[in-house]
C-alpha cells in the first residue's frame, strides 16, 4: 500500500477519511453540495513520537487502524498513488473511537 512507502515523523499522524454519506437513511440520494464535510477518519500510519525535555520518546495516543474525530479545519494534503490522505499532529486530533 501507498502509506507503507511513506512514514509520518515526529508526533504527525496520517489519516484517511472516510467516505461522505450518499444517502440517507430513508434512502434519499444527497447531492455533493449538501453532503457534510467527514470529520470522521482511520489512522493509516503515525511517527514515533515527540522527544521530551529529557530526551524520552513521548508516545502518540492514536494507534494504526483506530477510527478518530478530526478538526473541521487543517491538516496537510498528502497524495499517494492517487489517493487523498491528510496529515495531522497527534495534538489536533479531537477523540478516538472506542468499541
């Protein structure tokens, strides 16, 4: 995959987002313009983390494979193999979600 070849430094993480809802659930189709903006994604790669004051490795809280909650705005556009993946610092993600 794209993401293998490509591996986020520092506290950086590297999300794709989910595809927009067509339909509603009455099975109504929705045009692009009034489809909400996802801010739902899945992690696909993150750094190694941020170095402390002493010179720990500070861990990041996402792991590959979770599912998050991103800001409406920001992030940094990657493209890889014809696909749109965002980058994000570890700090800017909003929550993760839990099963």
């Amino acid at each position: 995959m794209a993401f293998r070849k490509f591996l986020p430094l520092f506290d950086r993480v590297l999300v794709e987002r989910l595809a927009a809802e067509t339909v509603t659930k009455g099975g109504i189709m929705l045009p692009e313009k009034s489809q909400g903006k996802v801010l739902q994604a899945t992690v696909v790669a993150v750094g190694p983390g941020t170095t402390n004051k002493d010179g720990q490795v500070q861990p990041l809280s996402v792991k590959v494979g979770e599912k998050v909650l991103l800001p409406e705005y920001g992030g940094t556009k990657v493209i890889l193999e014809d696909k749109d993946y965002f980058l994000f610092r570890d700090a800017d993600i909003l929550g993760k979600y839990v099963d």
